[in-house]
C-alpha cells in the first residue's frame, strides 16, 4: 500500500513537472520576440519590466510593459492595470485596457471612448501642464464632490487643470503621464540608442512617423551608410515639402554625385514645392556637376522664376569649364526667346562665359 502510494505521489510530481515545463515553454513562446531590457521602480514603489518588440526579422518595432498600480489619493477609484506602449524613441504610442479590469474614473465610472480618446492625446503631449505639478496640486480642497459609491467626499478637480485631464480622472491622467513621459522616456530612448543600426534605422525611415522622420533627418550625429543614405534620399520625391526639404539637406553629399539622381532631380524639379526647389538647386550649387546636369539647369531657365535663375547662373558660372560650344548655344538661344527679358545678370553671364550675343 505505502509503495503504492510512493508510486502515486511520484507520477503526481512528474506530472506538476510536466506542466511546469510546458507553461514555461508556452510563456517563452509568447514572449517569442519580447526582451526584458529595462528595470524600473514607479513613484508609488511598483516595479516593473520594459520589454522591447521585435518582428519576426528581430527587428525593433516598440517598447511595452504592463503596469498595476494604484492611482487615487483617497482611493476613490480602481487601481490600474494597463499595457503601455512606446515606441522606439519613447515616445507614447498606445495603451491597451485589460478587458476585466477597465479603466475607471471617479466613483468607478468606466471609461467611455471619448475619455479614452482624451487620455491617449494627454500621454501624447510631452509639454503637458502637468509635469509641473505635484498630484496633491491637482484639487481644489475648498470644493467638495461626494461619492455615492463610497460615501465620501473628495476635493474637485483645480481648474487650472480641466483641459489637461479627463473629467473625473485627474489622478489617472496623472500618474499614467508621470509613469509614460518621466524619467523612463529617457531610459527607453538610450536604450534604443545603444542598439541602433542600419537594421533599426532603415525600419524607421520605412515607418514614416514624424517624430522617427525628424530624428533621423535633423540629427547631425548620425553616420549614414550607402543603404539608410538611399532611404533617406527617397525621401526628398515624397508628399511632404517639410521632408522633402529635411531629407536634401541630410542626405550625404555623395548623393548628389551620381547621374541617375541628376535624372531623377531633372524628371521631378518642376513638380515640387517652391522649399524644395529652392533646397534642390541650393545643393546642386555645392555639388560636383556633370554636364548632363547642366543641360538639364540650362533647360529649365525658361521654366523657372526670378527667383531661381540667379542662383542657376552661379551654378553654371562655377562649372564654367563643362560648359561646351553646344551649352553655350542652347544657353543662347533661350535668352534670345520670347520668355526672357534679358537684365545685367544675363549680359554678365554672356560675358564671363564667352558666349556673343
């Protein structure tokens, strides 16, 4: 009987192991491309784990982490439990409830979908009025709100809060914004310092958030390679003349040394904003030309406004000894045309480059 029972307590073991097993391969197939990378202590002691996201290429899409955590001064609304995301650069990027343990307000109102639209656009500003507060500053004692649920009473809302919250969930706004937008933002984001690379840079151009576009684009640190170097320039025959603009004057100056962006800028220059036209030529002035180059500048004289010629003729002044017999006629012959009032910048270009009128 006693070995009869050794024999049970023994497979009972071998099966608690088993499962043990399973549901520690099952958490770590889960977690597949979830990496433990930060540790950190909240305001009110609640420890928590930051794991970075990688696809399934393991390269770094965002930062995640679920926070449980107490929210109210007088305990007149729910504890938190939330996953928060950020991305690369900690910036907020989104929040998902848990659906058995919703986000409340004062008296355990769940929230509804505007609050929730509310809340999102709070933790997205990085300016909000309330880094400059402490959480006791956010009522108003000498105004009392009661609670039906707990049969108490509370200080209201400061006023010099009412658009930096969602009603009835100062507290909640409070400590989400302090939790996301503290000193953790800047953790994650030298975090993804030390790992940045071609791989996470090429993933952030691709991405196309503003916030990556203006990292990327305007900080004078970063060393392209060959490769971000062409994703960066793709960006310049994009939509938006603000990135258009950014991404000429990032690009490395090897880029404009090649024939087939001369083709490129020769096939698109006229389709694009005045910024970019003004960027493009003003990075051409700089560049090492071909005479192909000039023919395309030359061409596009008549095109172009007052604006612009001056600038073309420094251009063409400075290649001087590309400019060929069959430059100097083309050259001559628009001058010559109907569109042209010809001024001292025209006669004085003539003249410096040997061309008779």
């Amino acid at each position: 009987m006693a070995e009869h029972l050794t024999n049970i307590i023994v497979l009972f073991g071998m099966l608690l192991l088993s499962g043990s097993m399973l549901s520690d391969h099952s958490s770590h197939k889960f977690n597949g491309n979830k990496e433990p990378v930060i540790q950190y202590t909240t305001d009110k002691d609640v420890d928590v784990t930051v794991y970075l996201v990688r696809n399934s290429n393991n390269i770094p899409l965002y930062y995640t982490t679920r926070l449980q955590s107490p929210v109210c001064m007088e305990n007149l609304c729910n504890p938190i439990d939330i996953e928060i995301q950020w991305d690369l650069l900690g910036d907020f990027k989104e929040y998902v409830e848990n659906p058995d343990d919703p986000v409340t307000k004062f008296d355990h109102q769940p929230f509804n979908e505007d609050d929730h639209q509310k809340l999102k656009s709070i933790l997205a500003n990085t300016q909000s009025l309330l880094q400059d507060y402490r959480m006791e500053d956010l009522v108003d004692t000498s105004v009392q709100i009661y609670s039906e649920e707990l049969d108490a009473t509370t200080g209201a809302t400061n006023k010099t809060f009412e658009k930096d919250i969602v009603p009835g969930a100062i507290y909640t706004c409070y400590t989400l914004w302090t939790f996301v937008n503290g000193d953790l933002r800047e953790q994650i984001f030298q975090h993804t310092m030390s790992i940045l690379d071609d791989s996470v840079l090429l993933s952030m151009i691709s991405n196309g958030r503003k916030n990556y576009l203006d990292f990327i684009l305007q900080n004078d640190s970063l060393q392209f390679s060959e490769q971000v170097n062409r994703a960066v320039s793709g960006l310049i025959w994009g939509e938006d003349p603000l990135v258009s603009t950014k991404a000429i004057l990032a690009v490395n100056s090897s880029f404009w040394h090649s024939d087939s962006i001369h083709s490129m800028v020769s096939q698109n220059f006229l389709k694009m904003s005045i910024p970019v036209q003004n960027a493009l030529i003003h990075e051409l002035s700089k560049a090492e030309l071909n005479q192909v180059t000039l023919v395309f500048l030359v061409d596009l004289l008549p095109e172009v406004g007052e604006r612009h010629r001056p600038r073309i003729y420094t251009i063409l002044l400075s290649n001087a000894h590309l400019i060929d017999t069959s430059i100097k006629d083309n050259l001559l012959e628009i001058f010559q045309s109907s569109k042209f009032s010809l001024s001292a910048k025209e006669y004085e270009l003539m003249n410096k480059l040997d061309i008779h009128f």
